[in-house]
C-alpha cells in the first residue's frame, strides 16, 4: 500500500496519475471527521481525465492511516499535508480540496500560504469554527468515550445526509465510522473544537463552495459566511448549492461534485 512517513506518522496516500509531465496542477484532497480519502473517490477518477494529478491522504488515526497517538489539531494537519506534498516534491500548482473539518484546513493553508504554491481552494461543505460546533463535537467525544464508535456509525449515515442520500451511501459512511480508531476520533473532534477561525481576509487565490442545501453539520450560512469572507475577488469565486444533499455531498451527489469542481479547475 502507499504509505509516505510524514512528521513522524505514517500516512496513506494515493497519487493518479504518477507522472507529473501531464499534469501539471495537482489537486491536493482533504477529508473530514469520521472519514477518508475514499470519499473523494467517486469523482477521483474523472478528475484526472481533464488534465489534472490527485494527490488523496488519509490523515493521522483515518482510513488506511494508522494513529500516532500525538493527537490532530489543524495546524498539524496542515503541517502534515505540506510534508507529504514536500516528500512528493510538489512544490507548485497546488488546488487544495477540504470536506468538513477539511475545509478549515484548506482556508488555513490558503491563508498562510507565503511561497505561492496554492493556486486555488475548493471548499465542500467547511465547517467555520463557532462556539456552536464546539458544543456538538464535545458531545461526540463524550459519547465515543463512553461506548466507542458505534454511536456515531449508528446515527451520522442518516442525520449527516439529505433526501437524495441512499442506502448505500448510508452504509459506506457507516463502515467509515465503525472501523474508525475512537481515540484519532476523539482527537480530530478536539481539533475542531480548538479550532481559530482562518483569516480569510488573507485569500485572494480563486475559489469554489459546494453547499448542501439539506447540510446540518456544516450549515449554509456559515458557508455563506466564509464564502463572503475570502478576499477573492468575485469573479474567481463561486459558490454552488446542491439541491437535496446534505453534509456528504461527494458521496450523495458525485455527479454534480464532480463537474462543478471539473469546471472550476479548467477555469484556472
């Protein structure tokens, strides 16, 4: 398996293509709580058919990722994601792609990047650190430490999900919680609870939100929020909402995901 030793972890990583001669954007995918880089995979494949390399990781504790037992806060993810694209010798070119807890790690990298090699950001369905989230992430913790993974496997497939969702989506994200390390849980939920709010007003590289119009983990105003809050100028970014989907919008939509981030990166 793919495995790259980054900051000390071991992190699981895949990179379609190989070869950076034919493309030479690279679209860098980050997952959120309670996932994995498979959650990019329905749209993985088409995205690589437009001219573009994807680098997918699983971070600290997630999918194929074993867990360091360091913990996860967002500047290490961050730090992790730039020492895998360091390893891989990826110094330019870079499309960051953020789900959920994701998302904060993208607008993090945006905003801190100072060498110039993030072109752009897509953000699907971000969280924006608020008190509120905290609160429910607290809560999450308390229920894995009492009873482990099952609460979150036995409940988030269908209340994280819109009316366009199916059974089968329900059970992928259930497998992702149920196999899932419960202390790398319980660390990445501190991670957003610790989390500062990125200084948005520092981007001004293009960008695309997908909100899901049925999203009540990462609710559309605060994605208005933060879509307001980027300094991109207007014509560079755009912000599409996904009719009936909910907060696992690659997963439930993969059609409509796919293209609007196709259409984004071919318009770079």
């Amino acid at each position: 398996m793919p495995f790259t030793t980054v900051n000390s972890k071991c992190l699981y990583c895949t990179l379609t293509p190989g070869s950076p001669a034919s493309s030479p954007i690279t679209i860098l995918f980050i997952h959120g709580l309670g996932s994995a880089s498979s959650f990019y995979y329905p749209i993985i494949p088409h995205i690589p058919q437009l001219g573009f390399r994807c680098l997918a990781l699983d971070t600290n504790g997630s999918g194929a990722s074993p867990y360091s037992g360091t913990g996860n806060s967002i500047t290490s993810i961050a730090a992790d994601a730039l020492g895998l694209l360091d390893a891989l010798d990826i110094k330019q070119d870079v499309v960051v792609v953020g789900h959920s807890m994701g998302g904060i790690v993208a607008s993090y990298l945006a905003a801190s990047d100072v060498s110039g090699r993030i072109r752009g950001v897509v953000l699907v369905g971000p969280v924006h650190p608020n008190p509120g989230t905290a609160e429910v992430v607290r809560k999450r913790i308390q229920a894995v430490e009492a009873d482990g993974m099952e609460p979150m496997a036995n409940t988030i497939p269908t209340s994280g999900t819109g009316s366009k969702s199916t059974p089968l989506v329900h059970a992928f994200i259930r497998q992702l919680h149920i196999t899932m390390n419960p202390q790398a849980y319980i660390s990445l939920c501190r991670a957003i609870a610790e989390a500062a709010v990125p200084d948005y007003s520092q981007i001004t590289i293009p960008m695309l939100l997908l909100g899901g119009e049925e999203d009540t983990a990462a609710p559309m105003e605060g994605s208005k929020l933060i879509w307001e809050s980027y300094a991109t100028p207007s014509a560079k970014k755009n912000f599409v909402t996904l009719a009936g989907v909910g907060h696992w919008h690659v997963l439930e939509a993969p059609e409509e995901t796919g293209r609007a981030i196709g259409e984004f990166l071919q318009g770079l």
